[in-house]
C-alpha cells in the first residue's frame, strides 16, 4: 500500500518543482534533502517517451559540489581516483569517489568550469561536506559549496530535436558529457550531453533557481511538437541499461572494481587521492562479488521492488542481492541488476532469487541487458 510524502520546509524543493506539480507530478522520493520526482501516473507511457520520443524530468537533486579557487584541480584530483590528466573545459568526465577504505561513496559527473571552477555533479550522499574537510585539513586554497545550479534533463531520441530548436544545431556536435555556457532568453545554464539512460540526451544546468517554471515552460513549448512530456529518471530503463544507482545498488563496502568502473581508477598514477592505497590492494586481490543482471522467470513483475531480494546458488549458498528488479518490455521478461557472487557467476548454473511474492530462478547476464 501506499504512503503519502510529507512536503515542508525541512526537505528542499527543486525550482523545477511547481512546474511539475502542475504537470501532474504523482510520486517522489528523496535525494540529496530534496523532493525527487519519480513518477507522473503513467510508467508505461513515461517508458514509452523515454525510449520512442522524448521527455523532461526535474533532476534538480543532482547538485553541484562547487570547487572554486586556486587548488580547485589538485583537490578535484585528490577527491577521485580517476586519472583527471587532460581533463579539458567543456570536457565532463564520470569520475567515481572512494573514502580511505576504497568504498565508493559517490558517482559524479566530474564538469571543469574554468581554470579555477570545478562541479562534481553528485549522486546521493554529502560530497560537500567530504570535500569541504578535505580541502581544510589539507590546506588547500579552495573554496567548497554547493552553488545555485538545477540540472532539468531532456532525453530519448527526439531530445536532440527539441535542444536544437532551443539552442542552435550545434549542440549535435557536443561529445557525450560535453558542455558549454549558453543563455536561453537571457536564463543562464549550462548545456550538457548527458543524463542517466542510454536513450542519448541533454541536461540544461540551470544557473539561477528563479527561472525554473521559466525554463521548464519553454522546454515544454519546443518539445509539444514532438510530443514532449514530463518524466522523471526512469527505473526499468536503467535497469535494461545497467546504470548504477549509488545508493539504490550500493552498499558500505562497494568499491568501483565490482562495478566495472575500473576503467575509472587508476592507482598506479602519481597523483595521490583518497583511498589511493586502499584500492591499490582490492585491485591485487580481486573482487568477490559483481554487478550483474538477472533474467528472472515468472509472471511480470508489477511496480518496484520495495527491498534487495536475495540470492542463493541451487545447493543454498549465499550469492548477494538483487538490487532493482523490473518488467522489461523489451527483453519480454522479468529483470533486475544484482550484487552477485563471483562464485555463482563462475558456477554458471541459474540462481535462485528470493522474491517477496516466493522464490524464482533466474539467470545471471552480463550488464547491460540492452
Ligand atoms: N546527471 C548529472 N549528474 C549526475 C547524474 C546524471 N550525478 C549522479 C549520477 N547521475 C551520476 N552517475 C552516472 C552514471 C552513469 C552515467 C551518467 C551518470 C552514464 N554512463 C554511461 C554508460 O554507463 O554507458 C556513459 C559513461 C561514459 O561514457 O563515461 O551515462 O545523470 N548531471
């Protein structure tokens, strides 16, 4: 059943927030002490925009963690173990953040503003306060805060058309992550191609919380004629797609190497960052677990799974947890992304899942599904 969220003051509101509301905002959770849209009362038809169309969501709660000052890029190549060497302006990169025990604790966006103004474009957890008292303890001349910056994104296939319109077609030409200060009649942002699916897409940062409906309103103007409508980050197409969800997939003890970010630490450079040797030692010994995903049997799942399902090899071994679980129209069958035990994944044998509704079996995939 059902609950209601209770709206106050406690819990901050995107400037994209009315504007949603009024378009029939349905459903949010929180992120980042924000409200966070999660749905509008139509999944299918918010999935069917996403992969066929195009759609808005109010993404606000990806704040900015401001590093601004002369020790701005020595402190953002502190903070992440990804090798920031020829890191360019208008260059955003995914840059993974580790504590000192190597545990993933963030999954920004790295975005360089200026010679001196780096964005770390966060997920859910309070980078600004690990940054801050970095940059402190360390002595750097470097000023952390979160600044007046709201992410609205734009995504799925006609996105490209509907930001064209707006902006100009050289936003076509921007590479993945790529970004550039525009002004949109006078309202300040920054133009991103970026956003969390695989459906391509843009995300206008913008830079001054007044506008919101403003923005929001002309957006929805350009997009009408592609059949635009509001969306939020959407749940069964990550899942299809493998995009980490900090938190949602994470735990206490997840480091970058169990999912597939490797790519993105290197501990064998010079720079030395947070958790440099903590990571240098879990890359030598090798993982235990990966992020996966499962094809599960059964009838179609409805909704979202309300708490990690967890997973067993067929003798009843432990072998993790699902994380997210969802109906995939187009794999046509149930499908999650899971913790899973590299035992299990080396057996090779289906796994069985232990979902609220009883148990199911399921077989374990490479990520992403599609
Ligand atoms: N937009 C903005 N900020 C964000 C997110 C966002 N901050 C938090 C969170 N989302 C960051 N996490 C991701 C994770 C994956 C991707 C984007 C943001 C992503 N990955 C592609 C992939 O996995 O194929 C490409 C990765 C690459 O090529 O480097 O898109 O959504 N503003």
């Amino acid at each position: 059943m059902s609950i209601t969220l209770s709206l106050g003051p406690r819990v901050r509101k995107s400037p994209f927030f009315e504007a949603a509301r009024k378009a029939g905002l349905a459903a949010a959770s929180v992120y980042n002490h924000m409200y966070m849209p999660t749905g509008y009362g139509d999944p299918a038809a918010e999935y069917d925009r996403l992969i066929n169309g195009v759609a808005m969501w109010d993404v606000a709660v990806e704040r900015q963690v401001a590093l601004k000052g002369p020790d701005a890029l020595a402190l953002a190549r502190y903070l992440t173990p990804r090798n920031l060497h020829g890191l360019t302006i208008g260059q955003g990169k995914y840059a993974p953040i580790c504590n000192y025990e190597g545990a993933l604790i963030n999954d920004p966006v790295l975005l360089q503003i200026s010679d001196e103004e780096v964005w770390l474009s966060i997920a859910d957890s309070d980078i600004t306060l690990w940054a801050g008292g970095i940059a402190g303890a360390r002595g750097m001349d470097v000023r952390v805060f979160e600044p007046d910056v709201s992410p609205l994104a734009i995504q799925g296939p006609k996105s490209f058309d509907v930001v064209a319109d707006l902006c100009g077609d050289w936003i076509r030409e921007l590479r993945y992550f790529g970004f550039r200060q525009f002004e949109l009649d006078g309202i300040p942002m920054v133009v991103a191609r970026s956003g969390w699916s695989k459906q391509g897409g843009f995300e206008f940062y913008l830079q001054d919380g007044s506008r919101g409906t403003e923005l929001w309103n002309k957006v929805a103007e350009a997009g009408a004629p592609y059949g635009i409508g509001p969306g939020t980050p959407n749940y069964v197409e990550r899942v299809e797609s493998g995009l980490v969800s900090y938190g949602a997939d994470t735990d206490d003890m997840s480091n970058p190497f169990e999912y597939g970010l490797g790519k993105f630490v290197d501990v064998d450079q010079e720079q030395d960052f947070a958790g440099k040797a903590a990571l240098r030692a879990i890359r030598d010994a090798g993982v235990t677990r990966r992020f996966m995903g499962l094809l599960i049997e059964g009838e179609p799942f409805t909704g979202t799974n309300e708490n990690r399902w967890l997973l067993s090899q067929k003798d009843g071994r432990a072998a993790g947890y699902a994380c997210a679980t969802a109906y995939s129209p187009r794999v046509a069958s149930n499908i999650a992304v899971a913790m899973v035990s590299t035992e299990a994944i080396d057996a090779g044998a289906p796994i069985v899942v232990h979902a609220d509704g009883g148990d199911l079996e399921a077989r374990i995939v490479e990520l992403p599904i599609i």
